[in-house]
C-alpha cells in the first residue's frame, strides 16, 4: 500500500478559484508525486501526470499537471459525465468507512462531487451551495470544446474542504485513504492512470480497497 506524509501549507485568508497564489505554493512547497500507473494492458497510454499535494487546517490540495495527447471538454454542467473528457479524478475514502468521495474535474474545471457506498450503491451528488465550497480552478477557460488533436499542457487545482468529508469544522484528519486518477474515456487515447496500483481485470476507479494512505504533517 502506497503512503506518504503531505506537507501543511498555509495561504492565509482561503485563496479565490482564480487566483494563481495556491498553485504557486504547491509547486514550491507542495508534496510531489508522479501519477503513472498503467494498470490495465488493453489501455497502454499513459500521458504525462503529475501532482503537488498540501494541506491547512480546511482544505486538501491538490495539483494536477498534465501533457499528453488529445483534449476534450464537452461537459459544461456539474455532475455531468466528466469523465469522457479529459479529466482528473481524487477519490477518498469516507472517515466513518461507509464508503467514499469521488471528486472528478475535466480540463475546463466542470466537477462531479459525490458521496457513495460503491459505484452504483447509496450515491448522493453534491448540492450547488456544497459545490460551491470547493476550490477548483484550471489553466483553461471554462468554455467547451470538441477533441483537438496534437499534444497538450494544462493544470488543475482542487481545494477538498475536511468538513465535506465530515471533519468537524477546523479539524484536520491524521491519515486519510485516497486515490489519484487521470482518465479521458471518450476520447481518440482512451486511459485510465491511477497514483496507487489497482488490481482488478478491467479498468474500474471505485475499488477503495486499493486506496493509499495520506497522512498530515
């Protein structure tokens, strides 16, 4: 099982979507890590991905840089299928251990947030007001696109509040069990890379017993 201690890092008053001030600190002071795992051999592709990870007393952070072939966003309304485009994904296990978080962003910065007990099992999709505590932002305007062709670089921020994972409000978790996904099912280069290996014949994000472990500085 794959571990590693993420870095606090404080911004001060909680940073604006748009502002560039949190991706700077993440690539100053962030933890890295490569996300490169192929695990399925009927999708070999493997773009170029990459993260920074933080954390402060409310939010995990986490960035994603990516260069890779193709680039698609097509998906404009929240808790749409984000995850034909070019999409990031983190996915986190609940504290209770009832399940998990997935939190899925395409390239434009259009997410799908939910709560649920397995793929298809106990699935609530985040409200707007619950939608609109999350940080997100990405080097692309939120305009959609068909696929373009030829090699691509864009980044994407997310800010995880604890209290939506259901820390109280200022608590900041020990350890929590995570994974890191970049996928873009619908597109010419179909892939499915994870940060922690996953272990199952086909390609499938939902598997939380192949999580890893992230604990806070």
């Amino acid at each position: 099982m794959k571990k590693i201690v993420i870095p606090r890092i404080d911004i001060g008053n909680a940073p604006a979507p748009t502002s560039d001030t949190l991706s700077a600190a993440l690539e100053s002071r962030g933890l890295y890590q490569p996300l490169g795992e192929v695990n399925w051999d009927e999708y070999p592709y493997r773009p170029d991905v990459s993260l920074h990870l933080g954390a402060d007393g409310q939010y995990l952070y986490v960035r994603f840089d990516v260069r890779g072939l193709g680039l698609k966003a097509v998906c404009t309304e929240d808790n749409s299928p984000v995850w034909q485009d070019s999409c990031v994904e983190i996915f986190i296990g609940s504290p209770d251990g009832c399940g998990y978080f997935n939190f899925e962003m395409n390239c434009i910065g259009t997410l799908l947030a939910a709560k649920r007990r397995s793929r298809n099992e106990d699935v609530v999709h985040f409200a707007p007001d619950v939608m609109s505590r999350i940080l997100r932002r990405t080097s692309l305007a939120h305009e959609p696109f068909d696929e373009k062709e030829g090699i691509h670089e864009w980044s994407a921020v997310l800010g995880i509040p604890f209290a939506l994972l259901g820390f109280a409000e200022g608590e900041r978790p020990a350890m929590l069990r995570a994974n890191f996904y970049k996928c873009a099912d619908e597109t010419a280069n179909p892939h499915y890379v994870s940060w922690a290996p996953i272990r199952t014949p086909s390609p499938d994000f939902h598997r939380p017993e192949f999580f890893g472990e992230l604990y806070f500085e």
